[in-house]
C-alpha cells in the first residue's frame, strides 16, 4: 500500500484517518465550495443531470455496501427505491405530513422492507440470493400497482407538492439541487466511515469467508440483515429524492431495468469501492445521455423501421457492451484505475 | 498449583456421523490448566471433526463439550468464540480481501461494542475504540512479526506468511483456548521452528492452553504436554510424548517402527 509521501503517523488516529495531507485537504474543500457554487453559473439541463447522478448514487452506494462490502447480490435495488418513492407520497399526499418528516418514515419503510426481502439470504447465497431479491422486485411494483390503486395511483403518475426550505422553493433544479447533494455528501461520508469500522470489516469479513467469519465471533446472519436493512434505506433516501427530483412518482421509474443498471454500475464502478461506486454511477448516466443524444442521428441515417430499432435498442445495446467489455478488461472497475493513477502519481519519479 | 489442576475443557463421549461414515465414536478427553494438546492420529482419523465439534463448526449426535464447568455443545460458533475459543484453519481461512492488519482488526469484533450508526459517524466512542483495539492488535503483529506486511492484501501473500496472519487472527480474539489444525502444514524447517517458537511465546505470555493438530512428530514430541491419539475415530492412546512414543497400538498403526 502507497501512502501520500511526507506523512508520519505517529499515532493511530492519524494512522486511520481519511483526508491525511494538507493538499487532500485542499482538494476536498475546493471541491465542496465547487459543488456549491455550480448552480450559479450551469444550465438547467446540467442541474437536471446533476441531480440524477447524485440520486443515483445514493442508491448505488447502499447497493455497494451489500453487493460490493457484504457480497449479497441484490436485484431488487429499484423496488425499494419504489417504497421509499410511495411511502413519502402517500404520507404527503394523504396524511399531510412535510417531506422533511415523511423523508426518514420513508426511508425506515423501505429498510423494513429491505429486511424482509433479506430474510432469504440465512439459507441461499450467489445466484439463489439474487432469484430471490428479483422477486422484490415483481412483489413491490404489483402490489404497488393492484392492491390499493385508490392510494398508490395504480399505474398513473401522482404529484406532490414541492416542498420548501426556510422559505425556499424547492421546485426549481437548481435550488432542489442543494437539498439532493446536501444528503449525497452525508451518505458518501456516513459510508466511508460504515466501511472502515467494525462493521464494514464485519461485512468484509462475510464476503470473503462466512464460515471463518461465525467462528471468529461474527453474528454472520444479523450483519447480513443489518447489510440489507442499510442498503435498502439508503434506497428508500434515494427513491424519496427522486419524487422531490420529478415532482411526482410512477411505478414506471422503479422496474428491474434501475435495479440492473445499478448493478451494472457498481460492477464499473469497482465492487467494494467508495469512490468506484461514484466513478460507475458517473460513468453509466453520462454514457446514457450521450447515447440518447446521438442516437437520433445515427437513426436517421437508417431506413425508418432500422432507425425506430436503433434509436430504442443503442442504449441497452451500450450498456451491456460496455458491462461485457468491464468483464473482460478490468473486472475490478474504474476504481482498480483510479488506484493505478494514484500509486503512479504518489511514486512519481520512480516507476516500480 | 491451582491454574494446572483446573479441567478448562472436557470432551465427553463425543459420537459424530455423516450418514453412515462414524467420523468420532465415544471420545473423551480434557485439557487442563495451561498445556498443550497435541491431536495427532492418520489422515481421516477425525482430529479436524474433532477441532470442528469444539469450535462448533459441527454439531456431534451425542456427547458432551464442556468449557470452563459450562456445557456448550449445542452453541452456535459465534458464542463459543465469545467464550474465549478461537482457532486456525489447516487450509488458511482468512477474508483474502482485507489486510492484515484488518483480518485481525476483524477478529476484535467481539470486544469492540459500538453500533452501525456510531460506526458511521466514526466520532468519540467508535474512534476510542478503534484505537484501543489497534494497540491490542499492533502488540500481537509484533509479537508474531508481521509488522511488514500489515497493510499488505492478505490475497497478496505468501503461504507462510497467511498462516501467520491466520494465527494473528486466532490471538486477537484473545482466547481461552487456541485451537490450531496443523499450524505447520506445508511450511520448510526454518519457518517451522519459527511457528514453533510463536506457539511456545503465546504458551509462555498469556498461559493458555492449546491444542495442536498436527503431523510434524518432531514438533508434537518436542512442545507438547500430552498427546492424544486419534484412528478411524476411535481414540487409540493418551499420554506423554514419551509414553505415547513406546505405545505399541499406535506405533502400530501411525508413527511406524524406526
């Protein structure tokens, strides 16, 4: 392991600490006082991508303490963001409660949810897990959709009012922005801190060995509970942005396809990775919206029945393209190359 | 001497089956006070189903493990480490994605006591304890000498070297009773007699008692107290390493004629 030349930890708080030089320090507040004066100078359409990004990873990050940290494979990403998504709308809508309060409700429903869904992986793991949260995934959405239509809204789009803050409307991209990167900033430091102690190591340790890890005194099944329990709220945080991010909420924007990209982007991202999860989520939107800008272009030089198939199949088409390609090439993801980047700067002049 | 007299473990009786393979039938031994047990016995005799019906890694039909006076033989693995048992694995168990030093941090779990909402704001309470449970881990690297590796991936090492991590991890737990399952597998002389020595540093520091599974007669005659002789299951003889030298039974059927 490479550390920041110049650094003596005489101390083991020094030693286990994050940000360790004055530079890192630099760099992390230079870029927070970026992000909060981004949306004074970029366009809506920015904002908008923005605040996707940073919803998304929200979400991916839960998903990375239980995919990446604790090894469970979860498919049902997308359908607890659903619970947290309706379980604010409908304390909204219906009881009247404020969203500031409705947010943690809804974020505590959807890890009860979440743990439940876990229960599964005492017995199974691998691919019997991941079959297994897939039906969360078919669960939610149906029982969304038919069992109560008078207050979920069936499968029609249900608006909320949007809240303000200290007299701030929050309707605007740029103004609900701070609200979005505001908890986005907190998870990113509530989970890098989750996965340096006792418990991220407890979740490692599940990961990499589950029997050594019950005779070495870990509770494996309470962790794992504890690991969906976590990533599911962090989804429930995530789906209750992203009611606040479009104004309303539809069962169409939680379906197997989100849980899937999720996946696929913490898989580029870098499994286990903080920041991967970050670089993957970056990664996989912007390749989203670049490709559904050029494929009207690219449509348009085809006959229009190809053009109609291009313009709808360039997308899925990219992203398992780009998946199969991570595989391949660099199976521990953007972050294996974030670290390459590192150690090359750190030993600079020296190549080994 | 009191500590000597004192029965730490006692195995009663132990039956263990897979379906009609008798793994363990009617064993019985005890360890007492601070000495070290050496299990020995031909392969398939049973002295890993044996470790394993300790640790609880399985669950024996019939019989009885007692720890410290306490019946423990329907415990799950994790109590029993919270007991004090702990132990090494022959084959290197260990979570190959963290470092060493995280591997033992890992096995601290048990005496570190904040939860995941302290854990995640990483302030006060959590930071102290991770600290403290850092020195205990720092004076057991150094007492095994792996300060080198210590922010080494364990993936990235060498043999010999995660079974010493896989022996850190084993003290960190600060245990009771340390059970090792061939702590010298597929090691050369030198590093033998380096593992020899840590055995008999632990032994000496903190008095434990131990049990050591292990094929290398030389090292099982030289450090151990007693031996107790395991084939097909059935143990075949217990007592001194000189006794259990002339014992014609297992001569007979392990150790062979010079």
């Amino acid at each position: 392991m490479w550390r920041p030349c110049g650094t003596f930890d005489d101390t083991y708080e020094k030693d286990i600490s994050i940000v360790r030089t004055p530079a890192q320090w630099s760099i992390t507040v230079a870029g927070l006082a970026v992000l909060a004066v981004l949306p004074l100078f970029a366009s809506g359409y920015f904002m908008t991508t923005v605040n996707l990004i940073a919803i998304s990873i929200i979400s991916a990050q839960g998903l990375g303490i239980l995919t990446g940290l604790t090894g469970q494979i979860s498919l049902g990403q997308g359908a607890f963001m659903g619970v947290g998504a309706y379980t604010l709308m409908m304390l909204m809508n219906y009881l009247g409660f404020s969203f500031w309060l409705a947010l943690p409700c809804a974020m505590v429903s959807a890890g009860i949810i979440g743990l439940i869904f876990g229960l599964p992986s005492l017995r199974i793991k691998g691919f019997y897990l991941a079959m297994a949260t897939l039906s969360a995934q078919f669960i939610i959405p149906w029982v969304i959709t038919n069992v109560r239509p008078d207050l979920t809204g069936g499968t029609s789009t249900i608006n909320i009012q949007y809240p303000s803050l200290f007299g701030l409307d929050l309707s605007k991209q740029s103004s609900m922005y701070y609200v979005i990167i505001f908890f986005t900033i907190a998870i990113l430091y509530l989970t890098r801190n989750l996965a340096r102690s006792k418990i991220g190591r407890a979740f490692v340790a599940i990961r990499d060995n589950d029997l050594a890890a019950e005779i070495m005194g870990l509770e494996v099944f309470r962790y794992k509970l504890l690991s969906f329990t976590i990533c599911s709220m962090y989804a429930g945080l995530a789906g209750s942005l992203w009611v606040l991010w479009v104004g309303a909420v539809n069962v169409d924007s939680f379906t197997l396809h989100e849980s899937i990209w999720f996946l696929g982007m913490i898989i580029v991202g870098g499994l286990g990775s903080i920041p991967g999860v970050c670089f993957g989520v970056i990664f996989i939107r912007v390749l989203e919206l670049f490709v559904q800008q050029i494929s009207p272009p690219i449509a348009a030089l085809f006959p229009d029945a190809i053009g109609a198939a291009i313009k709808s199949g360039l997308s899925p088409f990219t992203f398992g393209l780009v998946i199969l390609l991570f595989l391949i090439y660099e199976p521990r993801g953007l972050a294996h190359r974030w670290e390459i980047v590192k150690h090359f700067y750190r030993r600079w002049p020296f190549s080994y | 001497m009191t500590a000597e007299d004192q029965t730490k473990l006692k195995v009663e009786d132990l039956n263990l089956s897979f379906g009609s393979v008798q793994a363990l039938m009617d064993v019985s031994f005890e360890v007492n006070g601070d000495e070290i047990l050496a299990l020995i016995g031909p392969n398939g005799a049973g002295k890993t189903s044996l470790l394993n019906c300790v640790s609880g890694f399985y669950h024996a039909q019939r019989g009885r493990v007692s720890f410290e006076g306490h019946d423990i033989s329907r415990f799950s693995p994790s109590k029993r480490a919270k007991l004090g048992i702990s132990r090494t694995f022959q084959n290197i168990e260990l979570y190959t994605g963290l470092t060493a030093l995280d591997n033992l941090m890992a096995a601290r779990h048990v005496y570190i006591k904040y939860g995941p909402v302290a854990g995640s704001f990483f302030f006060g309470k959590a930071r102290r304890e991770e600290v403290e449970n850092r020195k205990v881990v720092e004076e057991i690297i150094d007492l095994l000498e792996m300060e080198e590796v210590r922010y080494r991936v364990v993936e990235s090492l060498p043999y010999g070297l995660r079974k010493r991590v896989d022996m850190g991890r084993a003290l960190a737990l600060h245990p009771k009773l340390l059970l090792l399952d061939e702590p010298m597998a597929g090691m050369n002389v030198e590093e033998k007699e380096d593992m020899a020595r840590f055995i008999l540093d632990i032994h000496e520091l903190w008095k434990i008692p131990i049990i050591i599974v292990e094929h290398d007669m030389g090292v099982v005659m030289d450090i151990c107290h007693r031996v107790v002789v395991l084939d097909f299951g059935l143990k075949l003889a217990e007592g001194t390493p000189a006794e259990i030298k002339q014992n014609e039974k297992v001569i007979q059927a392990y150790l062979g004629k010079e």
